[in-house]
C-alpha cells in the first residue's frame, strides 16, 4: 500500500468535498447585497472581491479540552489576566471576555483555564490556508485568526457568492466562522471582525460606514479618545480633517482607513504553500531484505526526481526514515554539498549508507523525506549520450569533488568527514575548527560547527605543523633556538604566554613544542 504524507493538518484533514458547477447566470443574484445612493468616495464597481473568513473561537478551538466542561482562554494585559474568551458552558455561567481571572473563578470555581498559545493558532491557520487554496489561489492569512481569499474569480465554478459560502460553510463544520465580503481586504477583515455576515459591492456603502469604531482593533487609549470626542462609527472618523486626524492619531492609522475605504491601495503577502515532499511506502508483510528496501528506495527517488522537475528544484537534504516492529525506527540522513536535481549520485549514496546499516528488527514501512530545496542550475548545453534531458547531470561535471566527499561521507559517516575554517586567532588549538566541506549551510545531522568569523587563509613565513595533538602533552628536556612568542587570550579568560620552538626530536621526527610558566609542552608533529 502506498501514500503521500505531503500535507499534515494541525486538526483533521479539511479535504474539499466534490465540485459541481450550478447554473445560475447571476453570481450575486442569490445573496443580498446592500447599496447606498452615491457618496464622496469611490463609486466604481471593483473588478476584485475580497471574501474574510473570520474564525471567531480559534484559541478554543486549537487547545485539545474536555468537552461539556467550562473552558476559557486566558491572555496577558501588563500585570493583569484576563479571560480572552470562553466556550458556550462557561459564557452561559457568566463568564465574558475581559473580566479578570480571579473574578472569573470567584463566579465560577470548576473553570478550567488555558493560557493563550500562538504558535498553535498560527499552525492552524497555516493548516487552514492550504485548505483555502482549494478554491482560489490567492489566500493571505491575516492577524490571528482570519484568512483573506480573492473569490471573482471562483464564484462560477461555485455557482454564485451563496454557494461558495455553503461550500465552505460545509467543509469548516468543527470551527466557528463568520463570512464578510467586499472589494478591498481591509474593509472585508472590518466587517468579519464585527461579528456578523455581511457582503457588500462597493465601498461607499452605509453598512460600512455604519461598524463600530472598535473593529479598528486599535490600542485602548485611542479608543477612550473617540469616545471623549464623540466618535463612534467609521463614518465619523471618515467626517474629521485628513490633517487634524493623522497629527492626533498617527498617519498609520489614516493610512488604514484609507485602504479600508479604497482610496489607497492594500497590498498582500500570498500565503504559499511550504515545499515539502513526503513519500510513505508500506509493506503488506515486515521485511528484513535489503534488496527489497533499496528497489522501494529506488521507486521514491523516481518520484522524487518528477517533484523536482516538475518545480524546477534541487534537493540539498534528504531523511530515510525506516519504521520498524514495535514502533521502533532507524532514520538516515544523506546531506548534499551541492544540491541535485537527478538521482543517480543520490541513489549511491543510499547504497552505500545500507552497506554500513544494520536492522535490529524488520522494517513494516519506508519515508523518504525532503525539506530543504533550492533552485535547479538548468543548462541546454548538457546532453548525454543516451539523448538525455538538458540538465542532466555527468560524471564530467566540474563537482567531481564535492561527489567524492558525499561518497566518502556516505562509507564512514558524515561526522568523521569534514573540511577545516580558519578563525582569526593566534591561539594555535583555536586558530580552526570543523566546518563544512562545501561551506554551504548545514542541515539535519549534517551539523558541523560554523565560524562567525572567518580569516581569509593567507602566506605566512611561520613553520606550523600539519598534525595538532587534541590537547598538549607535558616533555621532559629543555630545547634551544630562536622561539616564537604567543600571548593571546586575555579578553576571554583563556590567556597563554608561551614561547614556542621547532626542534628535531631524537628519532628525526620534527615537532613543535612549547614552554610557559608551568613546563615544556608537545603540541604538534610536521609531516
């Protein structure tokens, strides 16, 4: 049995349920629509609509809760707690957003709380934007708990504005949402912040003129001073002066009602999907057969192989993850000094990490995994004999070299393999260290430590040795000639003072030993 892991909701899998186009020849027919007579703003009909999909109980909805318990979510307002919001049980026992925790469990003592956690709701909706993509493919996701979607263009396929709505409606079933629609994004994320569905054609309309001022979402202290000034509509912050409402409120915030009410353009960042491929191949009987694993193996690459084309990518890392009896696993990691876009060097590569692998339990199913990518170096000067594809990779390829350094890294591990920064310090054990051999960014398990800093290698006139022992050893003796002195180290707590000599040891070996205030030192050998 095979499958493609490519994409893993945070919840459960929203999958689009089966399309068909009605045949309603008015798109906006089936919905109402509210429209003013003319005002001083802009008339015309835009050729976009912007649909908000405002997910109201998203923090509730993310945490994994007790059902038919009271629950509530909590957020930090400087040294005060407050309850963000709550599910229907605690709301019905008079627990409200805003009111302090200890109030809240004073009302209610059996109120299980949960601090708020962004990093889930952002997950989420993550989740939800690719779900989102389904039916147009321009999603944006906006703040924390809403998605923007440009819809003109999909409402045939769906049969008018109603039946989109009841699609969505249909497929987001486990969360609580509220829909708003207008021709600029901001005046749809106003109307779905205000809680009910609204949908409108032109934003000159008095439905939006009409929302509360509190769905600018702006800080406290600016609220309390529409209040003072009498200033409780979006109209009427549209009736102050351009001039005395950006020196009062900041021109940010004329710049928003500007793009809320189509006088400036809203410009947004479209969610794109992250570039994964995940393949899961499972046996119908547990194997220990390396034969049989390398053709499965061989089979995902293939695939691979058209997921790269396809984009035009190359991969730079891969993850062979082999899940065994027990709920055990032996995963493999193969880093790329330069990142491939054929198969074959990967495919020896995987072969020689089987010839140093060992299976303490047979294998019930294969993932190969590929998260890290860059863009594919196409050349139609490249042909092989064969007639191959333009791109395809030879053994005369100038990265003869970094291929040697994959293999050699495949056979005796990727930790034992490295190439060697110079660092600008005059402490000889400090002066290098293990770094990669390409230079390129390291990941997964391919993590050799990084210079922040590196020296340019440069001519120097002074003898060092090729072999630096881990750690000097103490010698007996004292050694004569003309030494070179290093005193180094004090900023960091690690100082050295020590005077340091070539001298021939007595078996005709050349070393280089030094002296300070404790003794004579062996620290290196030349070759």
């Amino acid at each position: 049995m095979q499958r493609n892991l490519a994409k893993r909701p945070v919840k459960k899998p929203l999958l689009p349920a089966s399309r068909r186009v009605p045949r309603q020849a008015e798109l906006f027919a089936d919905i109402e629509v509210r429209q003013t007579p003319a005002v001083p703003l802009r008339k015309s009909r835009s050729e976009h609509l912007w649909l908000c999909v405002h997910f109201k109980s998203l923090a509730l909805e993310v945490l994994e809760s007790e059902a038919g318990r009271p629950q509530a979510v909590t957020t930090s307002c400087g040294n005060k707690t407050l309850i963000l919001m709550a599910n229907a049980v605690a709301c019905e026992q008079g627990i409200a957003a805003g009111m302090p925790v200890n109030s809240a469990l004073a009302l209610l003592p059996e109120l299980q709380l949960h601090e708020r956690d962004e990093r889930l709701e952002n997950e989420a909706l993550q989740s939800l934007a690719v779900w989102a993509v389904g039916f147009t493919p321009v999603v944006s996701v906006t703040g924390a708990s809403g998605l923007l979607l440009e819809v003109r263009g999909s409402l045939q396929l769906f049969g008018g504005l109603r039946g989109l709505l009841s699609q969505m409606q249909d497929e987001l079933y486990d969360h609580e949402v509220c829909f708003a629609s207008a021709p600029v994004p901001q005046a749809a994320i106003w109307m779905a912040t205000a809680g009910g569905d609204l949908h409108i054609r032109d934003v000159a309309d008095a439905e939006l003129k009409s929302l509360p001022v509190a769905v600018l979402n702006w800080p406290d202290k600016l609220q309390q001073q529409f209040v003072r000034m009498g200033i409780a509509t979006l109209g009427d912050c549209l009736r102050l002066p351009r001039d005395g409402f950006a020196r009062r409120f900041g021109p940010e915030r004329l710049l928003e009602l500007d793009k809320g009410f189509g006088r400036m353009p809203d410009l947004r960042l479209h969610y794109a999907e992250p570039v994964l491929f995940d393949d899961l191949y499972e046996f119908d009987e547990e194997t220990s057969d390396y034969d049989l694993l390398l053709n499965v193996l061989d089979l995902q690459l293939e695939k691979l192989r058209t997921f790269l084309r396809q984009r035009q990518f190359a991969v730079e890392h891969l993850r062979i993850r082999l899940l065994q009896r027990g709920g055990a696993g032996t995963e493999i990691e193969i880093g790329l000094l330069e990142p491939q876009h054929q198969m074959q060097g990967v495919r020896e590569l995987v072969r020689l990490r089987f010839e140093r692998l060992y299976l303490d339990s047979p294998v019930e199913s294969v993932i190969l995994e590929a998260t890290s990518f860059a863009a594919a170096e196409l050349s139609s000067e490249k042909h092989s004999a064969a007639g191959g594809l333009p791109g395809d990779q030879t053994d005369t390829d100038s990265g003869a070299g970094a291929r040697l350094v994959e293999r050699l890294r495949a056979r005796l591990g990727m930790e034992r393999v490295y190439g060697i920064g110079v660092v600008p310090d005059h402490r000889p054990e400090r002066a290098w260290l293990k770094a990669n051999p390409a230079g390129r960014k390291n990941h997964g398990a391919d993590n050799q430590a990084q210079p922040s800093r590196i020296a340019e290698p440069g001519v120097t006139s002074l003898l060092r040795p090729l072999w630096m022992l881990d750690k000097p050893v103490p010698v007996a003796g004292r050694f004569t000639g003309e030494p070179e002195r290093i005193e180094s180290g004090w900023w960091d707590g690690d100082d050295v003072q020590r005077d340091y000599y070539v001298v021939n040891h007595d078996s005709g070996q050349r070393v280089w030993v030094f002296r300070d205030k404790r003794g004579w030192y062996l620290h290196g050998l030349f070759g």
